[in-house]
C-alpha cells in the first residue's frame, strides 16, 4: 500500500511541475487521469501493475 501511496504521490508531483513548468494545460492532465481511471478497469490492469512493482523493485535494488 505504501507504494501505491508513493507512486501517487510522485506523480502527482511531476504532474504539478508540469503544469507550472513545461505548459501543460490541465485539460490534458485531465485526461490522462481520465486514462488512468479507465486502463484500472480493464484486463491489462494486473500487467500494469506488475511491470510498476517490478520497477520499483529494480530502482530499490540499486546501490548508489
């Protein structure tokens, strides 16, 4: 749970910085939400998930 919270939280913030930064309109940021709302309810959901639990294992891994 605390990775979902995590993630959630990282992307939100990349998505602030986006907004304020790179000019991305919030139509667009609301749209990919939209996306995202949508791909959790389809069958490639669990792949997803996965290929996110594997990265985050990878970037664990790393010893800086």
């Amino acid at each position: 749970m605390a990775l979902s919270v995590s993630a959630v939280m990282l992307m939100l913030v990349i998505v602030v910085v986006l907004i304020r930064r790179s000019g991305l309109k919030l139509a667009h940021a609301v749209v990919c939400a939209l996306l995202g709302f949508y791909l959790a309810s389809t069958s490639i959901a669990p792949s997803i998930q996965q290929v996110t639990s594997n990265l985050a294992g990878m970037i664990n891994g790393l010893k800086l």
